[in-house]
C-alpha cells in the first residue's frame, strides 16, 4: 500500500539537447513542466560562439564581408549590406544608382529566399514530415541559382563591397530575375495552399505564444515578431536607408502577436518583396557604373564611430563599428535580432505546453550563429 | 600611384601589417612611419584642421534643443558631455556619463515623458586600452523617434557598471555578454552566468585587446587515421 | 527497492579513457578543464559477430555482401551545425537528391551509420559530438563537412573554436569547402562508399 505522504510531485526539467531533429542549429533548452505546462525555459546558448567580433578586428574592410555572411547565413545580403553602409558612411562615399538598385534586388529576393526556409522550417515544427520543407527548398534552388550566376556562390556570397558592387552583373539579369519571380509567387501560392488554411496548422498556432507590443519592445524584439505584436515599425520605411524612399510598399502588420500572425507577417512580406523588386526593375538604369569613381585603393576610414541597420529578414540587423583610423575596424559589434528576439523566448513559452514550445521557438526563426557571432 | 583621393588622411593605419597577425596594442599616436608617394606640399589643397590630431573624431556639440538639453532636464546635477555622432542617413546625439549616474539617467530616460526612450537597441563593450573599458548603449523611442547613445567609462582596476536590467529587459543577455567578453561585472544584474563562453571556461575575456588569436596548427597529419594522407592523388 | 542501491565503490568502472567527464571539480583550472574535455575519441572498430561465426571461406563473400549493403544504405545522422548545414539539407532535398543513394536523413544517433559534421565544432560543443559519437553503434563512419569541420575554416584563429573534428574524433571523409557544392557532398558520400567497399575485410 503505498501512502500519498511518501509521494512527492516535482516538475520535470526536460533537456532539449544541442542536437535535436528540429534545424534550427545548436542550441540547447531546459524545459521545467509541470505535466504538460511549461513553467520555467532556461536557454543555453553559445555552442556556436565562433568569435565573428574579434575576428574582424583583425580584417580589413573588404575581408570582413565574408565574416559577414558567414554570421548570418540566411540573409547574408542583409548582412553585407549592413556593413557595407556602417563602412560608406564613416567614409562618406556615395554608392551610385545602378549599384544601388541592383543592391536592393538582391537584398529582397535574399529576404525571400530565408523566408521560404522559415515556412520549411516551421512545416517540420508543427508536424509535416518533410513536405513543406521540400516544397521550401526548391523555390530556394531558383533562387540559388540566380545568386550563383551573379556573385559566384550559392550561399556565401560577398558580392557587395565598401562602395556599390564587386563586379557588374551578367547581361540577362533583368529577365532571369523576373523568370525567378514567376517561379517565387508560384512558390508561395504552393506554401500558402498547403500550410495557411490547413485545419491542423491553425489550431497548433493560433493562441499560442501571444506576446503583447509593450512587452516586445521592453525585450528589445525587431522584426516580424514584432509587426504581429502590432507595433507598426519596418526600418525600411521608418528609418530608411539606401533607396528605399524610392518605392511604395506596404508593412503588415498583426493584431493578435501570436504565432499564426507571426506566420502570415512573413507570408505577406514576401509578397511585398516581389512588389518592391518589381518596381527596382523598373526603375533600374540600364547603365552606369557600379563603384563611384574617386573610390580609394585601400580603404581607410577615419577615426569615429556609426550605427549602422538594416532590416534583415529577422528583425534590425544592426552594426556598430568604432574606427580608430586605418583599415581595420577597432570594434565591430553586430546586433543581431536573433539574439534579442531569442530572450524573450522565456516569457514567450512560460504558461504554454510542451509541445507549443517548439513552436514557438520555430516561429522566432532564430539562426544560430547570429545569436552567437 | 597617385595617394588615395579624397582621404588625406596621415592616420597610422596597418600600412605593412598582413592580417594574419594578432591585433597587437600599438598605439596610434607615433608619427606615421610611411608617407605616401611624395608630393610637394604646394600642390595639395589646404588640409581642415582635424588632421593635426587623427586619433579622435573631432566632437561637434550638438544644436540647441537637442535630445541631450531634454536629458538634462530629466536628468539634473548629472554632468554629461554631449556630442553629435553619424548615423547612416543624418546624425544622432551620443552622451558620456559618469559610471555612478548611469542608473540615474537610464530611469530618467525610460520613465520621462519627453524622452520615451524605451527600446534599447544595442549594449556593446569596447576595451580602448590605456584609457579603461566604455559601456555603450543605444536607445530608440518609437513614440518620438529619436535616438541616443549613452557611453561611459570605467578602469581596468574597476570594471564595475550598475545593471539597467530591471529597467530594460533586453539588457539582461547584452550584459551578460559583455561580461563574457570584456569581464565588465554588471552589479545587480539577477543571473550573471557565462552565456556565450563554457561555464568553466571564463579566465580570459577573449575580446580585450590583449587576448590574442590562437594559432594555426601547421601539421594535422597526428590526427589522421592510420595511412590516410600518405597518398598523393 | 532501497536495498538495490548500489553505492558507487560497487559499480564497475566501465568508462572508457577519453570518455567526457560530466561533473568537473572545482579546483581544475580552466585550462586543465580544457583538455579535458578535448581528448580525443579512440577509434574502435570492434568486432563483427559474423565474423566469429563463419568459417574463414564464407567470410570473404560474407565481407563482400554486407560491405555491400551497408554502403548502399548510409544513414546519416543530421548534424547540421552551421552554414554548412543549409548545403547539407539541400542535398538531401529534392534537386541533388540523396534518396537515390539510399542516403535518408535520420535524426536519432542511435540508428544511423554516418555522422556528418558540419559546421565549426566550438570547445562548448565538443564534449556532446564525442557523446553523440559514442551513441552511434557500430559500424559507424564521420565526414567532416566544410572548411570549419576539416581545420576550423575561418574562425580558426579563435581561441574558443576546435581546429577541426578530427581532434576529438575519428573522421573518414573530409570535404572541402565554404560550404561545399551539394555536388561536392554528394562526391564525399560516394567517396564514403568506396572506402566501406574498399575496407571490407577489415
């Protein structure tokens, strides 16, 4: 006979290990549930801390876009271009046109491309084996290839350089990139068929991991995380950079801050993205040049300091370079959106269920060697 | 070679250094040890002032009215140096404070009506050798969208900096961070544990200047498995 | 059940030199701790049962048969680090399919013969690949995918980052790149078979 005072009920600590079967990277959490509630998330991070920072201190400016790259790999023209304007600015050099026109291209069929690895990614987390992912990957293929007709590589690709581009593009360039834009709308089409309406899709995302607009901007949350808390913000049209004045788009924004909005943010962003790369082809001058002409052999900036922000398909992508001088940066500091937007994973998935976790991890759309650098 | 264009600048760069080398802690101050290709001095243009002293950007105060005149306001009796620093498109305000009123400020920041500073962007840590450790912070207000950067300062004898954490949220991994990486101590920050760097890892803070970059081993053949590598394809 | 306790003087030492230690005392330093955790992983092929059994003339074929086998189904272990992984996952997707190797992506390390690691392998990282190693039953092979996996890549000169895999475990196939082709991958794997085929009998 057992006797309820010898029992004792404690809440189990669950360890989502560095390795785990859903891609988002290294990266471990430990779960305390209560049966199926969560009641405390400690994450660990760091098992991808490659010292970006201190790496590029000892680059000069055209080295450090390939680390760059390498720090986000998803949107690496997001993170070129972020550091390419922190270095044009402390330089004061004026990007031509053409260069940045074909820029901004790129910079957007880059925020497609790592947002139709979110919905492949976020299809494995809510319990679609692999079709969504598959789907995914082959609009990314597209997309690849015309990347690797223009920079050379299909994913690091270090085409932009301090002062426009690193050479000119090839000559069907206008014409691939709209035979590439048919095959993305008919790719989100796919996506948005199969996953938007999709009885089991919603009931796992909606009401899950609501997070509220005051509460994001305390935690620092840029992004598509926070337009679905409802904070109308986008940096390309509240702080613009580049040319972005330049074009009319829309940023949707979500009323509920849950993990469906979160998912129908990035759905429309994509398409608003077509719409701006639409109207750069228009406006793209047929000729010019790429890098301006008194541009400096050897980039030297002078002493100062920028801030520097893009708005990556993640959130503010933010560089903060402190120069003493010389070719070098003396601090490079990349504010990463993963990092921020992953703290406030805790108060996100406390109260919810085991298995809303992984959504809502899913749905933060972290990187991990963002978070880590 | 004509010098470069547009960028007379004196500055020591790493004129002859490869990269491959560690970031030594030269100081910049000695005379620059190469001059560009000689040109007679009478057929440059006239050089602005700034070039006398090319270690520091030179600080413009900033507009009258400005967001630091809104700070001194919510915050009194905190002396404050002001000064205006670029942004990408226009500049923005940046103020230095002492690291005992940063508490102050941070409060008078949030909570003020006429700031509204409530996001922080960004908190780095910068290690500028001789003259000790800088804790930057970057705000944003989204109601009046206007920016700030709050610096300050503190010694290698003393890296201590009062925790916004309880003010900012956000602030809670960046310092946490910057602990890691400089071992600036946050006093009063809830849950200071290593973040980024193995808990039992944390005797040097990898990026101080004076923590060196690892070599490369030249020779990987010990760790090959028995006979890979003796053949030559 | 109390009386089943064992206390530890009783257990029987079955870890193997080199295995991570899980509770480091305090009074190491870092560095001690350090190399502690990198020592590397022997290789340890054991011993297949068939081969005990079979008389030495069916062991030939037998070696041929199942070297065949195994080789045709390789079933890695997706150990996608970093940026390598994205070439990784597109391999394994539908335009370089892997499928047709035979080649399926399973994530438990229980089951699966090959681990590819791909992606810098960091020092706080290093500890879980060699546990995640010595899960995988044997026989089991490594590819060490990417520059980063090979020799550390780019971020070699950080001092928190392992010089390549192969200092805490055996690797097979390195393939280089930064990432490599999906073509380049799929040229490790076939790499990969050859050599099973090529080893048979050992």
């Amino acid at each position: 006979m057992v006797l309820d005072s010898s029992l004792e009920v404690i809440d189990m600590p669950i360890n989502m290990g560095p390795q785990h079967p859903s891609t988002h990277g290294v990266f471990r959490m430990v779960l305390v549930v209560d049966g199926e509630k969560v009641v405390d998330v400690t994450p660990h991070i760091g098992y991808m801390h490659r010292g970006g920072e201190k790496l590029m201190e000892a680059m000069d400016f055209r080295q450090g876009i390939g680390y760059a790259d390498r720090t986000e790999y998803l949107a690496q023209f997001s993170a070129e271009l972020g550091y390419c304007l922190a270095v044009e600015r402390l330089m004061e050099i004026e990007v031509p046109d053409r260069a940045e026109y074909i820029r901004v291209i790129l910079t957007e069929m880059n925020r497609l491309s790592s947002h139709f690895m979110f919905m492949g990614a976020f299809g494995i987390d809510s319990g679609i084996f692999a079709t969504s992912f598959v789907y995914a990957f082959r609009e990314r293929e597209y997309l690849q290839d015309i990347f690797e007709e223009v920079s050379g590589d299909r994913l690091m690709y270090a085409y932009f350089r301090v002062g426009g581009l690193a050479w000119e593009v090839p000559d069907n360039f206008v014409s691939r990139v709209q035979e590439v834009l048919v095959k993305s709308q008919q790719g989100i089409r796919d996506l948005d068929d199969l996953l938007t309406k999709n009885e089991i899709f919603m009931a796992r995302c909606q009401n899950v991991g609501n997070f509220s607009a005051e509460r994001a901007i305390a935690y620092g949350v840029s992004g598509p995380i926070l337009r679905a808390s409802g904070v109308n913000w986008d940096l390309r049209r509240d702080e613009p950079y580049s040319i972005y004045p330049r074009f009319k788009f829309q940023i949707p924004v979500g009323n509920y801050g849950d993990v469906y909005d979160r998912y129908l943010v990035r759905l429309e962003e994509m398409r608003q993205s077509i719409s701006i790369i639409e109207q750069a082809l228009q406006q793209l001058p047929p000729e010019g040049p790429i890098v301006p002409e008194k541009m400096p052999r050897r980039l030297r900036t002078p002493p100062g300091e920028v801030y520097a922000k893009v708005e990556s398909p993640r959130g503010e992508w933010g560089v903060y370079l402190v120069s003493k001088g010389g070719d070098k940066p003396y601090r490079m500091k990349m504010r990463s959106p993963s990092f921020c937007n992953l703290s406030a994973l805790r108060e996100m998935t406390i109260g919810q269920y085991l298995a809303d976790a992984v959504m809502i991890l899913g749905s933060l759309d972290i990187v991990l060697c963002d978070v880590d650098r | 070679m004509t010098p470069p264009d547009g960028q007379d600048q004196e500055t020591t760069g790493a004129a002859g250094e490869t990269p491959v080398t560690p970031p030594s802690p030269a100081p910049e101050g000695a005379a620059p040890a190469e001059q560009p290709a000689a040109k007679p001095a009478a057929e440059r243009p006239a050089r602005p002032v700034k070039e006398a002293e090319p270690k520091e950007a030179p600080r413009v105060a900033p507009q009258p009215g400005s967001i630091s005149e809104l700070l001194a306001k919510a915050a009194p009796g905190v002396e404050m140096k002001a000064y205006m620093v670029p942004s990408v498109v226009g500049e923005s305000v940046a103020v230095e404070v002492g690291r005992d009123d940063l508490r102050a400020v941070m409060t008078a920041v949030h909570d003020d009506a006429s700031l509204d500073l409530k996001y922080l962007r960004c908190l780095s840590g910068i290690d500028w050798q001789e003259e000790g450790l800088e804790v930057v912070y970057h705000l944003w207000s989204f109601s009046k969208r206007h920016a700030l950067t709050v610096k300050t300062r503190v010694t290698y004898a003393d890296p201590t900096v009062p925790s916004i954490s309880a003010i900012y949220p956000s602030a809670d991994w960046h310092e946490r961070e910057t602990r890691d990486m400089f071992g600036i101590n946050f006093d009063g920050h809830p849950n200071l544990v290593p973040l980024l760097l193995p808990d039992d890892m944390t005797d040097h803070f990898p990026l101080r200047k004076d923590n060196p970059l690892q070599e490369i081993e030249e020779w990987q053949g010990d760790n090959l498995r028995d006979g890979a590598g003796e053949g030559e394809e | 059940m109390k009386d089943a306790v064992t206390t530890p003087a009783q257990v029987p030492e079955k870890t193997v030199e080199g295995a991570p230690v899980v509770a480091p005392q305090r009074e190491q330093t870092g560095v001690e701790r350090e190399a502690e955790r990198l020592t590397p992983v022997p290789f340890e092929p054991g011993t297949a049962l068939y081969r005990q059994i079979l008389p030495g003339i069916l062991q030939v074929p037998a070696d041929a048969v199942l070297a065949a086998s195994r080789k045709s189904s390789l079933w890695p272990m997706t150990f996608g680090l970093a940026c390598c992984a994205i070439e990784m996952i597109a391999t394994f997707m539908s335009h370089h399919d892997l499928d047709r190797f035979g080649i399926v992506p399973w994530p438990s390390p229980r089951q699966s013969d090959v681990m590819i690691v791909s992606g810098t392998v960091t020092k706080k990282m290093a500890p879980a690949v060699k546990l995640l190693y010595q899960q995988m039953p044997n026989p089991k092979w490594v590819i060490a995918m990417g520059a980063c996996a090979t020799n550390g890549g780019p971020y070699t000169r950080y001092d928190r980052v392992l010089q390549g895999v192969d200092k805490i475990i055996p690797v097979d196939v390195y393939v280089p790149g930064c990432p490599p082709r999906p073509e380049a991958l799929m040229d490790g794997m076939l790499a990969l078979q050859h050599k099973i085929m090529e080893e048979r009998s050992k």
